[in-house]
C-alpha cells in the first residue's frame, strides 16, 4: 500500500496547491479535495508535505460551499444564537480541530463541544450549557489554524458516485501506508478520537477500506487529475 500512497501523493504534484487566500468562486462546482498542514511530511522521502485529510461534497454543485465552510469565509457565520448550531457543526472538520484544541487545553467545554446542536431537540435540552463568547474563541482559533497552516488541492469529479468511490480508495490507500506517519508536533496526537491519533488523518470514515485495488479506480483517479489539469489552464487563461 505505501507504493500506492507514493503514487496518489506523486499525481496530485501536477496541480496546484491552493492556500487560504483563494477565491471561493474560482473552485470548480463537484470534486474531491486534499488537505495539506505545515509541518506534516510524507514518509517517501524527502519534505513532501503528506496529505491529513480527503474530502469530498456529498451534493452535487456544492463543492464550493463545502470549502467555504472549512475555512469559514463567510464571516457572518461567525454570529453565535443559542437557537441556531455553531460552524463546526457544518463542518466535521473544524469540529475534530476544535475537539484537539480543547482535549490539549483540557478544556471541560470539551463536553459541550461534542452535542451535535444541529438537532434541535439538542438545542432545546442542552443549549443552555453553550458559552458562546467561549465558543467563538475557539472557532476563531479553528479559522486561525485553517487560514495559516492549512492548504489544498483538488480534483474535478463531477458524478457524486464516482466521487465517493475514489475518496473510498483514496483514504484507504493513505490510511494502511506504513510510512506517511504524523510528526509528534501534530496537533491530531491530542485529538479523543483514536482514529485520528491512529490514523494521521483528519478523519474517521473509510479508515478501513481497501484503498487501490484494481485498475479501474486508478485509472479514474488519473483521468480526473487530467481534467483538472485542462481545467485549471483554462481558468487561467480566462
């Protein structure tokens, strides 16, 4: 599998490696996306930096908005109600990082941090445990580690099937690599989830999958990176 894993790393080096000052609206409608964090390294040799997470958007046309609420670049999100579920709750990313933060803080919020408020019956039951002037300091961290030590590359893929097969393969594939292992700085070491501390990835799903196994999924894979190659010289171009 790390002879694989070398591979996916290798392909994606055609593209461009997108850091936080993008503009939303230059990213393609569906795709899958790559997450790269400072200081994280593969283990093939060399400072390669090693891909921490892969994404996708589950509907189609939404990839865009997907990203968006990564790195939260609608700042009128960050508006806290008690009524209403904060960002991290659209976004399982920001809620594993702010999970990090606040276990290496030994935080108690950690607790609240974890009900999922997008369910209004937890909004109704537990929404008066919520801090929101401690909840927005930790999103802005969230948002702060994003915009600084995060960046991406993405590949166009337009059906929403093929999109999750490939992020299947993918994460399976970078998941049972023996080499591309977490640096002992990696914020991820002080994550609850033993799947992230395990794994050196900002995920839970897929962990256990297959990865590459055949011909047809990597020649998917390759003739994505294709389209996106044409793609993105035609953004430039316009």
């Amino acid at each position: 599998m790390a002879e694989r894993c070398q591979w996916v790393h290798q392909e994606l080096e055609c593209l461009p490696r997108v850091n936080a000052a993008f503009k939303v609206e230059r990213l393609p409608e569906d795709g899958i996306y790559f997450l790269y964090e400072e200081g994280e390294l593969w283990g093939h040799g060399g400072n390669k930096p090693r891909i921490v997470r892969v994404g996708i958007n589950r509907g189609n046309g939404n990839f865009q908005s997907r990203i968006a609420e990564h790195f939260l670049l609608d700042d009128s999100k960050m508006s806290f109600d008690v009524t209403k579920p904060a960002p991290h709750e659209r976004s399982i990313f920001r809620k594993n990082l702010g999970r990090a933060l606040l276990n290496r803080a030994n935080d108690p919020y950690l607790k609240v941090w974890e009900y999922n408020f997008t369910s209004k019956d937890n909004r109704e039951q537990f929404g008066k445990l919520r801090d929101l002037e401690h909840e927005r300091a930790v999103e802005l961290e969230v948002t702060g580690l994003l915009r600084d030590r995060f960046s991406f590359r993405f590949v166009l893929v337009q059906e929403r099937e093929e999109r999750e097969e490939l992020e299947c393969a993918l994460i399976g594939t970078i998941a049972h690599c023996g080499f591309c292992k977490p640096s002992a700085q990696w914020l991820g070491n002080f994550s609850p989830k033993a799947e992230i501390r395990q794994s050196g990835l900002w995920l839970v799903q897929h962990l256990g999958s297959a990865g590459f196994c055949g011909q047809g999924a990597e020649k998917k894979f390759k003739e994505a990176i294709r389209r996106t190659r044409v793609w993105v010289q035609e953004q430039l171009v316009v």
